[in-house]
C-alpha cells in the first residue's frame, strides 16, 4: 500500500478548491459563445404575409415607362367681374375684372369669357341663397369658379361649378329697354300706339306682342331729329321712333311705365 504523506494530502486539498472553483487546470473557463448553441444563416428571407414584404425580389421589379404623360392636376380657376348680358339656361358672357393665376393663363390679354352653365352648376347670391340662371342680370357683379386641368384654354373651359352673384354695380341699378318701331297715330299728350320693329332683351321680356302702347308722363324727353327737344303733337302717324324706358331691376310691376326718352326719326321711307 502506498504510504500517504502531508505532501501528497496538501497536493489533493489544492486539486480539490480549484474544481470547486469551476477551474481545471492548464484550461480556460468557457465562455457564453461556447455555449449557446449555433443556428444556420438563412441564405434568403420568406415573405410574411400582411407585413408588407413584396412577393417578389425588388431587382426584378420593372421600372416605370418615362415615356407615359402624367396626367395634370385639376386646379381651381376663379374670375370676377360683370355680367355682360342676361343669363340663360346655356350661360352668358362676363367681362373678368380680377382673375387667379390658372384663370390669367387661361384667358390671355382676352378678358371677355363665356359661362357655360349645366344642371349642376351653383347659382347662389351674395348671401348664399339659391339662384337660378334667369336671375343673372346685365350688369351683375359675379365671381365664377371652374375646376379643370392645369392648362386648359378659356375655350375649353368646363361648365362652372360655382356662379355668386354679387348683384348690380353701382351704375347699373336699373336696364335700359329700347324698341325702334313706327307710329301707329298721332301722339296726344298721353301717349301713342307704335309697332315694334326691333327691341333688345329687356324690352322683350316686357313687350310680348309687337304693339306697344308708348305712355308720356311730365318726364318723358321727345327729341326730334336735327333739333332738341319736341312736343307730343310733333309725333305724326307713320313716324319712325326710338323708345328708350329706364326699369328698375327686380321691379315687382311687370308693366311698362312712362317713356324716359323718344327720339322721332322722321316719316319712314317708303319703297
């Protein structure tokens, strides 16, 4: 048997507290590298679904055509100025006083524009009433607004989108209607009867037949032609005559008042 001694006692104490302290001898401790087990590299990635990954690779996506035209951006064209003439249901023609900048390039040095109107057009007043296209007058003050392509030409402009008018201008609180007709009596100092020949719109939306009967009243103006002024008596059956009536816009009375002015032109010619 072999002799134990105080050497090889103290050799083992020494072995011992160096595995209890997780050392070995002539070996490093390991490390957390060493024992965390190793995974493969994925040498591509799946989509997932739902997390936005494209189904195929980006470099082979094709690039957009150069060549195809973008198409332009609407914009808003705005112009206000004056009513030119009494609205219809197809529109009318304005004379732009103010217009934005696509509307400025739209029309140029032009400055006179047509307002093509539709069924869905927005007619509205300064208030924001309803209006329709019969309440547009000449000499209306309004602000017209289209959308459209960036681009576009006053020509080809689309029906308006929105119509507010402003009401008349200062000096347009009242229309002129003016009929050239013929004598159809001697003048008294109330009046005559005349034969309409021509009339302009305001006189036609009040004068539906072609005999009007002309009224004098202390105001009425009679001027003859190469002179002033006349009198009533100075009217002879078969006389040519212009007939000028001033009416208030929006005038409750349908009817025709006094005759601001008659001009007596003379006897027509006969052929």
């Amino acid at each position: 048997m072999r002799r134990i001694t105080p050497a090889l006692i103290a050799l083992a104490l020494g072995i011992m507290t160096m595995a209890l302290a997780g050392g070995a001898v002539g070996a490093e401790p390991p490390t957390r590298a060493d024992t965390t087990p190793t995974r493969p590299v994925p040498t591509s990635v799946e989509p997932v679904p739902g997390e936005g990954v494209l189904p195929v690779p980006v470099d082979e996506l094709e690039p957009a055509d150069p060549t195809l035209p973008e198409a332009p951006a609407d914009l808003r064209f705005i112009a206000a100025g004056v009513a030119l003439e009494d609205a219809d249901d197809d529109g009318f023609v304005m004379l732009a006083n103010r217009l934005n900048r696509p509307m400025a390039a739209a029309l140029a040095a032009e400055r006179k524009v047509f307002v093509h109107l539709d069924q869905d057009t927005q007619i509205v007043s300064r208030t924001g009433a309803r209006e329709e296209a019969e309440d547009i007058e000449e000499g209306d003050r309004v602000v017209v607004a289209w959308t459209a392509a960036a681009g576009t030409l006053a020509p080809g402009l689309p029906a308006a989108e929105l119509v507010v008018d402003l009401g008349p201008a200062p000096r347009f609180r009242s229309k002129l209607a003016v009929i050239g007709g013929i004598a159809l009596a001697d003048a008294t100092s109330h009046g005559f009867p005349a034969l309409v020949k021509r009339a302009n719109r305001a006189a036609r939306k009040l004068i539906p037949r072609r005999h009007v009967r002309v009224l004098f009243d202390r105001d009425t103006k009679i001027v003859i032609a190469n002179r002033r002024y006349g009198r009533p008596a100075e009217i002879d059956k078969g006389d040519r005559v212009i007939v000028v009536w001033r009416i208030p816009r929006h005038a409750g009375d349908p009817s025709l008042p006094a005759a601001d002015l008659v001009v007596v032109l003379g006897p027509a010619r006969r052929h």
